[in-house]
C-alpha cells in the first residue's frame, strides 16, 4: 500500500493562518489538499461589501444590498450593489490605459490617456442615482429570468470626473449624430473575444448632460475595480446598464447602437402594456430610457419593534430618473389614507432626494409602513406591481416595511 502523505505541521500552520482559526482534524488532511475555506472565493473580502449584502450569482458576480443598508445619503462602497454581465478584468495598468472616440459621426478618431482626460478637461463631481433597470425584478409573475432583485440595486454614490459631452465635442461631433454605444474591456462569460459582455449606450440628448460623466473617482477615492477603475460612464437617472464600467471605447453612432444588450428585448419594455405572461414581439419592446419614480425606507429595518405611545422617526430617498421627486407620503393602513413625508431637494439633478416623517401607531399590534413618491410630472408609484413585462424590469411599486407595536 502506498504511503499516504499528510499536510507537514509548518504547511499546516500556515493554512490555519490564512482561515484565521485553527483546523480542528487538519493532521488527517492530505499533503496537496486545499481547504474549501480557502478555495471559495469571499466576495465580502473580496470587494469589501458589507456582511449583511446579498450573493445572487458569482458567475458571474452579481450582490445586492438590502433597503436598511442604504440608509447614508451618499452610498458607500461597502453597500453597493454589484452587476456584472461578464469577469471582471484583472491586471488594469492605468498608465497604459485609453479612451478612444470613434464611431460613423465622429468628427476626428481619437484616444486620450486618462492623464490626458484629467488634465485636458474641467472636473466636475455629482452624486448620481444608479439603478439596474432589473431591480424588483424578483416579484413579477409569472416571473422573469434574470437576478432576483428585491430592493437593493441602487445606489447613489458621488462621481467625480469629465464631462462626456466635452470629451465629444473635442472629437467633434458629426450633425448625423444619434447615439452614444461603449464599449468596455470585461470578457463575456464564453472568454469569446469576439464577443462584448455588454455594449449600450443612449441618445445623444443624454450623452450630451451636464451630469453625464466619465467619471476616474467614486466617493472621492479611485472607483474600486468591481464597478468600473479605472474608468466609468456615469449616466444618472438611466437603467444602470448605460453606465459602462471598464469603458475604453465610445462610439459616435449615426442610427441607435446596437452593442450587446441593445437588441431583441434586453433593457426593453412593451411599448404598449401587455397582460401578464403574454408574448411580445422583438418589434413591438421600447428601449428602456429615463426610470420611474421609486423610494426605500432605509430605517427602520423591517421588523422592527416598537413601544406602544412611542412615535418612530421614518427615513429614506426617493428618486425619479430624470425628473424631481415633488411628493413623499406614507401609510400605515395598507394604502388608505397617506400622510405627507418631509422631502428635501437633490444636492444635484439626478441625486436621489431624502425624506422623513414621525409616525404615530394608534394601538398595539403588526403594522406596514408603505411609502410612495410622486414626481414632478405627477406620476406616483403603484402601490402594489406596476406593468408586466417580459424581462421584469421597472419595478417601482411601494417599499414595505413590517413593524409591531408591543
Ligand atoms: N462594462 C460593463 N459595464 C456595466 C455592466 C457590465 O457587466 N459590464 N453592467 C451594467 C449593469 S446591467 C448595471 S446594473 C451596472 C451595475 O453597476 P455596479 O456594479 O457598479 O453597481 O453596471 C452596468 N455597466
Ligand atoms: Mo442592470
């Protein structure tokens, strides 16, 4: 019988440093053996998110936050949703690093080194709502393929960097000019380099915003590399799939883009609304553009308890693609009667806007807090699903939150 080879007491030590405990059986382990706890990838560690986010998927990544982890006015990394369509590249060499302008409506072809987009042109910070256009996806039915989303991929950090629109005009931009697409340096699942992740974009009417950035710094530090370093689109109040991370390229296009995830139904709704499970034709889905109106109640956790004759402070944001949030109203009586919430003005267009209320339970017993925005063009949320679609985007029904009164 061959000798079997056990783990040499130095290499075993060394494991147990890097598990950060010892191996309870570690001398039964064979020589070459490589612990589980060291195999699996941590994405908290790996990404520094917060204990309590949530993996739906990590091939490829894809981790929600949860509606009490959005609570700070600005979004942290630490509970920032991640949304990835392919592998996150490695070895990014910022240096060598290039955007390049091109595209049928370009005036003149050109690259720039990020030095030479920092020094060449003014910066500019905004704090910029992102949300997937897939989040809530999870409560359609009959239900949608794709991450279940619940509440938690927004987020509303600060960017800092150019202005898109004078990056273009220095290319110049040709009068046939429609849309923007990018393209990004993240491999498709397959690893086919002949094919992109994702590759959108949008009219040149967004393109052209003073909030639209290509943005090198998020909280006021290099973007992280899971959502975009070293260079990112920031396209605020757009389903998240405008905001290319990783960008290296921008086209100029003369007819809408058509990278992947542009075509077919990706990102798009029924133009007109459909009944619950029906078949829609590639023809007859719209391009998702600006996003509803939406809020979260990021404190109280749901589940909260509560001494009866206590009042308890709500907070949260709201937020209404490219429109204002005008009203934010609350009900404790499953969408009855509404109270008014205090709302305040975003810090900048395309900032989701804070808002607070003292809630007063008249007796003992299980309450909801349902919360409901309205927007500038007097459009408020539903209180239970919005339209059906397909692909389950567009979610914006009311936040819920569960509390009892003792
Ligand atoms: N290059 C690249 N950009 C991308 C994606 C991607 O997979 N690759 N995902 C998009 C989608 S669908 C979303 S919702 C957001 C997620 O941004 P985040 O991971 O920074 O939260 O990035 C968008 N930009
Ligand atoms: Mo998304």
């Amino acid at each position: 019988m061959e000798r079997r080879e056990f783990v040499k007491k130095t290499m075993l030590s060394s494991i147990a440093a890097l598990i950060g405990t010892k191996i309870v059986f570690g001398s039964n382990m064979l020589e070459g053996y490589v612990p589980l706890g060291l195999q699996d990838p941590d994405p908290f560690k790996l990404f520094n998110k917060h204990k309590d986010m949530i993996v739906l998927n990590d091939k490829p990544w894809n981790i929600e936050a949860q509606a009490h982890l959005l609570d700070d006015k600005v979004t942290p990394n630490s509970c920032m949703f991640i949304r990835n369509n392919g592998l996150v590249p490695e070895n990014i060499d910022p240096k060598s690093w290039t955007l390049t302008i091109d595209g049928e409506s370009v005036r003149t072809k050109k690259t720039y080194t990020l030095a030479e987009l920092k020094s060449k042109f003014e910066e500019y910070t905004y704090q910029l709502t992102i949300e997937c256009g897939g989040n809530g996806r999870a409560e359609f039915d009959p239900p949608a393929k794709g991450n279940q989303w619940t509440v938690g991929a927004v987020h509303c950090a600060s960017w800092t960097g150019v202005r898109l629109r004078d990056v273009l005009n220095d290319a110049g931009i040709k009068d046939n000019a429609v849309y923007i697409g990018f393209h990004a340096v993240d491999q498709h699942l397959s690893r086919d380099p002949n094919k992109e992740a994702i590759s959108r974009g949008c009219p040149m009417s967004k393109a052209l915003q003073d909030e639209t950035l290509l943005a090198y710094k998020m909280n006021g530090e290099d973007i992280p590399l899971v959502h975009g370093y070293p260079l990112r689109l920031v396209a605020g109040g757009w389903p998240a799939s405008v905001s290319g991370k990783w960008v290296n390229r921008i086209s100029i296009r003369n007819k809408v883009h058509d990278g992947a995830k542009m075509t077919g139904t990706a990102y798009r709704i029924p133009c007109e609304t459909v009944a619950p499970g029906e078949k829609v034709k590639d023809e007859d889905m719209c391009i998702i553009e600006s996003m509803p109106v939406k809020s979260l109640i990021t404190y109280p956790k749901t589940g909260a308890v509560l001494k009866q004759g206590k009042s308890l402070e709500i907070r949260g944001h709201a937020w209404a693609g490219e429109l204002e949030v005008t009203k934010m109203e609350y009900s404790i009586d499953f969408g009855s009667t509404w109270n008014d919430c205090v709302v305040e003005k975003p810090v900048n267009r395309l900032a989701w806007q804070h808002f607070s209320a003292q809630v007063d339970f008249p007796k003992k017993g299980y309450y909801e807090v349902w919360a409901r925005a309205t927007d500038s063009n007097n459009k408020s949320q539903p209180m239970l699903l919005p339209g059906w679609n397909p692909k389950g985007y567009l979610n914006n029904a009311c936040h819920r939150i569960a509390v009892k009164v003792k």
